[in-house]
C-alpha cells in the first residue's frame, strides 16, 4: 500500500513541470517537430484513427498522453490568422478591423472556446466516466487537462480546412440568396461540426481507463437534427457568420 500511496501523491507533481517547459518550446521553433505535425495534420483528414494510434505510442515512451511539443497549436494559430487575414482582404480593407478579425479567430474561436470545451470534457470524463477499479494497488489514472485541449486542437484542425479555407473560396455562393446557397451552407456547417465532435469522440475512446465514451457523439445527433429545421426556417449560417464580422454584406 506504501508504494501506491505514494505514487498517488506524486501525480499532480509529475504533472506540473509539463507546462513550463511547453511554454517554453512555444517560442524555439527549431525545437519544434513541424514535419511531424502536418503529418498527424493530413491524418487528422484522412485516417484520423492513425494518429490516436500513435498517442498510444506517445504515452508509452513519454508516459503522458498529452503532447510536450506545441507545434501544433503554433501551426494552427499561424494558419488561422493567415485565413482571416484572407477573408478580411477579400470583404473589409481596415486595417484595425482586420487586427480585430485575427484575434477573434486565433484568441476566441480556437483558444478561449477551445479551453473552455477542454475543460468541460476535462471535468466530464474525470468526474463521470472513468472506470472503477476495484485493485487497491493499480495507480489511478485521469484525463490530463492538456490531453483535454489536444483533443481539442486536433478536431479543430479538420474543421478549421472546411469552416475556413474551402468556404472561402465558395464564400460568394453560399452568402447569395436563395436556397441553393441556404442547403449548401447548412450541409458544410453540419460535415465540419459532426467530423469535430467524431474527432473529439475518438480523442477520449483511445484512453483504455474511459468508458461510456460515445457521450461525445451525442452532439451529431442534435446537429443533424437542428440542420433541416435551421434549412426549413431559412437560416443561413454562412450569412449569419459573415455578417458578425463584414456587416456590408447585409
């Protein structure tokens, strides 16, 4: 019992030095794996199964499930500004408004939403979904609340190619009126939220210490139901969106 006891005590330790030293490496880029990360990138489109493969693979030789190397988060903040950058030479040419428009989409809709659903499925699996073990002496194993917002980043990532780079480009479509345009951007909205929250599924069903993991699809399930009413009510969300930031399009 001594060596459990003790073992136990030393988790929130073991934890703790994770975080100085990812904050560090945020600013050394040659410390960075960039080649890895568009790989698990590509994966994340294609066979994302592969790359939840590989975090056990992470977890066995760095004993975390959370990644120590920021490169993804670096990645995807230099991409998402570059996509509102875009989107803001293409429909408002201020300056301060595309400044706004940048940090609305790295700091609000990818970081702070980002943490706040990390902390949400942080709280949930370590609260109500971890199995129960009855062995006295099997250390006990929670949901690293930096493996939490890697799922996070790593469902945003697929979404981020649909919500923001393929819809650009048929931004002028789905804005115009008419039905055509609300169907089309019914459908993408629902593709890219269903794939995030099946990426988010998959983020949790590889730890083997988590049951009842198929709460994370619930939400496709409200998607899909919400799309044909939101299509039947005329809502587009692409106009909705778009408006929020560019409100000449009204």
């Amino acid at each position: 019992m001594l060596p459990t006891t003790s073992s136990r005590g030393r988790l929130p330790s073991r934890a703790n030095p994770i975080f100085p030293q990812y904050l560090r490496r945020i600013i050394k880029w040659q410390q960075m794996d960039i080649e890895y990360t568009f790989w698990q990138m590509l994966h994340l489109c294609t066979s994302p199964k592969v790359v939840y493969q590989h975090t056990k693979y992470h977890k066995q030789t760095k004993n975390q499930w959370a990644r120590d190397d920021p490169a993804f988060i670096v990645i995807c903040i230099l991409l998402l500004a570059v996509s509102a950058v875009a989107y803001s030479v293409a429909y408002d040419h201020s300056i301060g408004h595309t400044v706004f428009v940048v940090f609305s989409a790295t700091c609000i809709h990818f970081l702070l939403a980002g943490a706040i659903v990390a902390t949400f499925c942080w709280f949930v699996t370590n609260t109500y979904l971890r199995e129960e073990t009855s062995n006295s002496h099997v250390v006990e194993q929670r949901v690293e609340w930096l493996y939490a917002f890697d799922v996070h980043c790593n469902s945003f990532f697929p979404l981020f190619i649909v919500l923001y780079v393929i819809h650009f480009f048929v931004s002028p479509l789905l804005v115009a009126h008419g039905f055509v345009p609300l169907l089309l951007s019914n459908l993408i909205f629902m593709v890219a939220i269903s794939y995030y929250h099946y990426l988010n599924f998959l983020g949790y069903d590889v730890l083997p210490f988590l049951e009842k993991t198929t709460f994370f699809l619930y939400p496709i399930g409200i998607v899909i139901i919400l799309t044909p009413i939101m299509i039947l009510s005329g809502f587009n969300p692409s106009r909705y969106m778009m408006n929020m930031y560019f409100s000449q399009l009204s």
